[in-house]
C-alpha cells in the first residue's frame, strides 16, 4: 500500500526555518520531521512513500540520494571511487518515489499528477510536517467499515488560551485553562489516513489540475475519525 506524502508547501508559518530549506526537510530530534512521519507508517508496516516535492524539492531529493552514505559506514576507494558499504540501516526496506508537484499547487492537482505511481485502489495520505501518535490501523479499520470515498482522522484541538466564562452582571463564573476548542468538531492533525479508488479519485479531481485548485469532499465521501492524541 502506497503512502502519499505532500511535501511541496513552502511552510510560510515557519519561514524563519524554512526560508532556505523545506518544512519537512526541518529538523527535530538530529532528523528531519519527513524522516520521523515515513517511521511513524513504517511502524504500521506501510514503507512504499510517494513524495509529491514543490518549494526547494532538490534538498529532498539529495537527501535520499545520499542517505545511504548518509547513514552507513563505508570504505572508500579514492583512486577509482569505489565505495564499500558495511552494514545496513534500519530504513533498508524502504522505497520512496519522488515526484516533482509544482511549487505552488495545492492538494488536489498533486494527487492527479502522482496518480501514475499508485498502482492500487486504495492509497494513505499525509503531510510532512504531521508528526503525530495516530493509530493508522485503526484510521484504516474505520474507514473500511464506513465505505466513504476517503477517511480523514482528526483530533480536537486545545484552545491557546484560557477562557473565562461571565455572567451577565460581568462577574465571572468559571475559568478554564486552554480547554478543547468550543464550536470545533476536530481538527486535521497533520496526519490524514485517506483512502480513495485510482478509477474514482482520477475523475472527481478533473476540475482540480490548476495549481490553485483545492481538495473539497461531501457528506457523501468523506468519513471524519476522532482519536485521542494529535500533533507531538
């Protein structure tokens, strides 16, 4: 099973990182938060990674490129260059694909133009930058027994802030200390397990190939799952 990952945003929100490099090439922990999302699916068993790259796609690009290196110790032959590796690294089994998206398009046109390397009907969808503790088993058990066109997993968020609770005479009743956000359902915690058919999805994004485009579902598509957890 593929896992699509969106790593062409620009990451605007945190340009003082990413004004030089892309949100998922940022580092947490000595390793780059793409890293630390492709192990969170491969715990899951999933290690087949599609990357739709846009902003300064070259840095991850020569990132996988040289991650062997990057990772092993090796004996190199200056005089011809030939490099003997020993040992392997725990992420051996993986294989990512990297595809070039456009640096300014948005969800929906990425999808179409990846569509060529998913071979199946049914694929995960993420971002790279949605480190999280989801279940994805049970996102994929859920999404099966509902029989929607994609699942999106979501958390509900914490207010920034504490809220204060006034009566009508201004005296306050109550206070509480960055509750769950009032009027929210759930929010998208980065990590989307989304499933859809190659025949279904191709022909309800025909509309969706600018770079402006958008990624709207219905009612009659999209299943929400609540889980406890979200965003590390």
């Amino acid at each position: 099973m593929k896992v699509v990952i969106l790593c062409g945003g620009q990451g605007t929100r945190l340009r003082e990182e990413t004004e030089f490099k892309p949100k998922p090439m940022v580092e947490v922990g000595g390793r780059p938060i793409l890293w630390h999302v492709m192990k969170l699916y491969a715990w899951y068993g999933f290690n087949d990674f599609v990357l739709c790259l846009g902003y300064r796609g070259n840095m991850i690009r020569e990132y996988f490129l040289n991650y062997h290196a990057m990772n092993s110790d090796f004996t190199v032959k200056l005089g011809c260059q030939q490099v003997q590796y020993h040992g392997n690294h725990d992420e051996q089994n993986f294989s990512v694909t990297l595809a070039e998206t456009g640096e300014n398009t948005m969800t929906g046109a990425r999808l179409k133009r990846v569509g060529k390397y998913l071979d199946d009907d049914f694929f995960l969808l993420t971002y790279g930058d949605g480190i999280a503790d989801v279940d994805i088993r049970k996102s994929i058990e859920f999404h099966r027994a509902h029989g929607k066109l994609a699942t999106v997993t979501v958390v509900r968020p914490h207010s920034r802030f504490g809220v204060v609770h006034a009566g009508q005479s201004g005296i306050v009743e109550a206070f509480a200390e960055k509750p769950p956000s009032e009027g929210c359902n759930g929010h998208v915690p980065r990590v989307q397990a989304v499933e859809r058919s190659v025949g279904e999805w191709r022909g309800s994004l025909e509309g969706s190939c600018s770079d402006r485009a958008g990624f709207r579902f219905s009612r009659a598509t999209l299943a929400i799952e609540g889980q406890p957890g979200g965003r590390r």
